[in-house]
C-alpha cells in the first residue's frame, strides 16, 4: 500500500490531467462523427455544428454516460487479481488514458476519423495483457465490445439504406416531391425525438436523481417527440418554393431536409456523447476509486458528478479547438451528401448508438457513422462512393488497436520504474 499512500494525490492529479487530454481527444477526433454530416450536406455551418455540439455533447456526457462508464471501468479487465498490488492498476488506466490521447491527438492532426473506443480498449488490454498477465483480461467482455464493432457498422448502414430508400418512395419519387416532404418529414423528426428522450429518460436520468419506470418514460418521451415534432413544424412551414420547376423543387425538399438535420445533429451529438464519456472517464473512475479507498479494488463504485463534467467539458474543449480537421473528412470525402442522404446516416447512427448505450456496450461512433454514411452511398450506387478515401479510413481502424496497445504498455512501464510497487 506504500506507493498510494505515498504518491496517492499526484497519481490522482496525473489521472484527471490525462483523463481531460482524452476527453480532449475524443472531441477533437470524434465531433466528425456528430456534425460532418450536417457540415458536409451544408445543412448547418461549421460555427452553428460547433454550438449544437458544444449543447449536446456535455448533456449527452453528463446525463447518459454513466452507463458505457461501468463496462470500460470494470468490464475490460478482472481487478480481483489485482487486488494485492492496487497501483497496477492505477498505472495501467493512466497509461492507457495517455496512449489513446496522444494517438487520438497524432491521428486529428492528419485527419483521421479513428476509434476512440478502438483506441481505449486497445491500451487497457495492452497493458493488462502485457504488463500484468493475460487472465488479467476478461476476454468474453473483450468478445462482446469487438463483435459490436463489427455489427454496430453493419446496423447503421442496413438502417440508413432503408432510411433513404423510404424518403425516395415517399417523397422524391411522388408527383410533388415538395407537398410530399411536408406531409411526411414531421414523422421522421418525430422518430428522432421520440428514440433519444426515450433513451434518455430510461438510463440518462439517474444521475440527476430522477428514476421513471419504463411506462412513465415512454409517456414522457411520447410528449417530449411532439414537443420536438412541433417546432420542427413550424420551421419548415416557413419555407416557400421559389418557382415551380423540377430543380428548384429539389432544392426546395432538400432545405426541408435541411431543417431535419438540425435535429439528427442534436440527437447525434448527444447519442456520441453518451457513449464516447466513457472512453475518457472510464478507467479515470477506476483510479479515482482505488485512490480514495486507499487502495481498495471493488468491482463496483460511485460515479462522482464532478468526472462526468471533466469528461464533457474535455469533450467540448477538444471539437471546438481541433474539431474541424476530421470533420472535412466525414462530411466531404466518403460520400456526397445532401440534406436527405445526410440525414438518413446521422438518425441511423444515433440510433445504433443510444441503444448500444443503453446495453453497456461502447461501440464505436466513427465505424457506426461511417457505416451510416456507407448506406446511403450504396443506396445511390457503389459510383457514389470515393473507395480510395473508404479503404484509407478502414487501413487507419486497423492502426488504431495495436498503437494505443503499444503506447500503453511503453507507458505502464515507465510508471512502474518511476513510482515502484508495493
């Protein structure tokens, strides 16, 4: 117990300084992935993403990151074995929290979309494997968080490919495309509203003290989506066709879309920052706990308020200094997008996202937007889609795991030879 007891306060405040470059990171890094879309499909400017953003992202940090927080704390890794020597613990979660933000921070430079899931759990089971012993690792859990990568792409583009073909049906392909969007874009803002409060209200609000049942959170959520509908409504009631011809109505349906987008933006940044927190707070959660019970290793713990807001507040730090870069990215190079495509990949993502929140599994926002945005582009055809810039981003998700290991385990070394054990 010698080294926590001795050095507990400056590993504790290495842990929070860390834990904020990753969160810095995931915001840097990630913002694509809730606003390149809208950005792209010039729906909304770069300036109006980062407000929304900056809105969304903290609420969705603070009000539903509890949730994916536990799984990266606790489920990664099995802190039983280490309950005779506490500290390697505490180092491997500070190594792990610097590997995955300095790669997150090398990759933003370059314009990277990477996972910042991929890169967390990358470093916690480089270092666990590596550092402590193999059966350190849960790997069933390991199992569970990879497979979700692999589906949770897979879902979103399926998802987004039905999204889209329905607004062709519905509304391109009708006699007048603009009557058509009119009639039938409430229900898809009213699906957007209804999906995130609902997730919301069932998992979102205990930190904050209010615990519905799941009869009183579909209510709620049933009036919150017609609240959402309504001022959706009035929005697009303000826009007018500018003269009756085939390309100006086109332009006239996409501006509809465009109002859409508001709100898949909003429901996209809060679905991000509900999962992404926990990359960021997760195994910062796992130090502060150990540290203040002066080294004890439980398998549950409090979720102190005050991570949450250095997770979100990291997050917003880091999309409005160095968000633009990826963002280019997501939003232009993959896939034209318009206001409808756009649209169709941002509320299939969210979804994916809320819901895999909801079931403690941190999947990744960047393989799901992007397997939202791949949907859409098959939807118009393969042509649609830049391959080149597909297969760079697929090479960089392969990177991502091994150099957040390799980082983690240079780091949980150095920890261990300036701090010691026992």
């Amino acid at each position: 117990m010698g080294v926590i007891e001795d050095y507990g306060s400056t590993l504790l405040l290495l842990a929070i300084i860390f834990g904020f470059f990753m969160a810095w990171g995931v915001g840097a890094n990630d913002v694509a992935n809730a606003m390149g879309t809208s950005v792209g499909a010039k729906a909304i400017t770069v300036k109006q993403a980062i407000i929304i953003a900056v809105i969304f992202e903290f609420a969705g940090a603070y009000l539903a990151g509890g949730e994916v927080t536990a799984t990266i704390r606790k489920g990664i890794i099995d802190p039983e074995l280490l309950g005779d020597q506490p500290e390697l613990l505490v180092y491997g979660m500070m190594s792990a929290l610097l590997a995955a933000g300095i790669w997150l921070f090398i990759a933003t430079t370059f314009g990277w979309p990477v996972s910042t899931t991929h890169s967390i759990v990358g470093a916690i089971v480089g270092f666990a494997a590596v550092g402590i012993s193999v059966d350190a690792v849960n790997w069933l859990k390991v199992g569970e968080i990879v497979s979700s990568w692999v589906i949770s792409p897979i879902l979103a583009g399926t998802m987004s490919f039905l999204l889209y073909q329905s607004v062709r049906k519905f509304i391109f392909d009708t006699k007048d495309p603009f009557i058509s969007a009119k009639r039938y874009v409430p229900i898809y803002i009213f699906m957007v509203g209804f999906i995130i409060s609902l997730v919301t209200m069932v998992k979102g609000l205990k930190h904050v003290g209010l615990n519905l049942s799941f009869p009183q959170a579909l209510m709620y959520s049933f009036g919150a989506a017609l609240v959402i509908t309504a001022l959706g409504v009035v929005a697009i009631s303000r826009i007018r066709r500018v003269v009756h011809s085939a390309h100006q109505d086109l332009i006239s349906v996409e501006r509809i879309f465009g109002v859409l987008m508001v709100f898949t933006a909003c429901s996209m940044a809060f679905a991000h920052g509900s999962n992404d927190v926990a990359n960021a707070i997760g195994p910062l959660a796992a130090v502060h706990s150990i540290l203040s019970s002066g080294g004890k290793v439980a398998q549950e713990a409090a979720m102190p308020n005050w991570l949450l807001l250095l997770g979100g507040g990291g997050i917003v730090a880091g999309l409005t200094l160095y968000g633009y870069r990826v963002m280019r990215t997501i939003g232009t190079h993959i896939t034209e997008l318009t206001p409808s495509s756009g649209f169709a990949a941002e509320l299939a993502a969210a979804t994916t996202v809320v819901f895999a929140s909801a079931f403690s599994l941190p999947v990744s926002t960047t393989h799901t937007l992007v397997g939202g945005v791949l949907g859409v582009g098959l939807a118009r055809g393969l042509s649609a889609l830049n391959l080149r810039v597909v297969a760079t981003i697929f090479v960089s998700w392969m990177v991502t795991l091994p150099a957040g290991a390799l980082l983690s385990i240079i780091f949980f070394f150095m920890f261990k030879a300036i701090f010691g054990t026992g």
